[in-house]
C-alpha cells in the first residue's frame, strides 16, 4: 500500500511489525534491519516493531512507542521468519 494514500486516509495509523525474538543476537539484528527498511518505505506512517520472546523491545514496548506518536490504530504485521531459539 502506498505510505501516502495510508498517512491521508487515516493519521493516527501505525504499523507494528511483531518477530518471534530469538537467543541468537544474530537473527535479532537481522529482524531489526528489515523492520527498519519497512519503515524506510513508509516514511509518513509510524512504524514500530517489536518480538514476542527472547528480545528487546517486547510488542508491549513498540505499542507504547506508536501510542507516544498518537497512534490510535495499529496494522499489525506478523513476521516470523526464524525460528525460536
């Protein structure tokens, strides 16, 4: 969708990208450079992201993040690519 038809439709909308986490540092930064080149493609919409398990931040902490924003609404994009570990 384009970040500008998003950002005029509604401006109180946030993305929220949600990974497993993992143990390994490694497939941690990983997740977290594709959750910043989402938000590099959307750059009127906030975009947060945040891990289930095993990694900071938790999804509880980049929803904090979006309501500090004014979020009000949230698309919420699972993307659990790795494997828990």
């Amino acid at each position: 969708m384009n970040s500008a038809l998003l950002a005029h439709h509604d401006s109180r909308i946030g993305v929220l990208i949600c990974g497993h986490g993992s143990r390994h540092e490694l497939a941690v930064k990983e997740f977290a450079e594709l959750a910043k080149n989402i938000k590099a493609t959307l750059p009127d919409i906030p975009v947060e992201y945040g891990y289930l398990e095993f990694a900071r931040p938790i999804i509880h902490e980049a929803l904090d993040r979006l309501k500090e924003q004014s979020v009000q609404k949230v698309i919420a994009i699972p993307a659990m690519l790795f494997a828990a570990g």
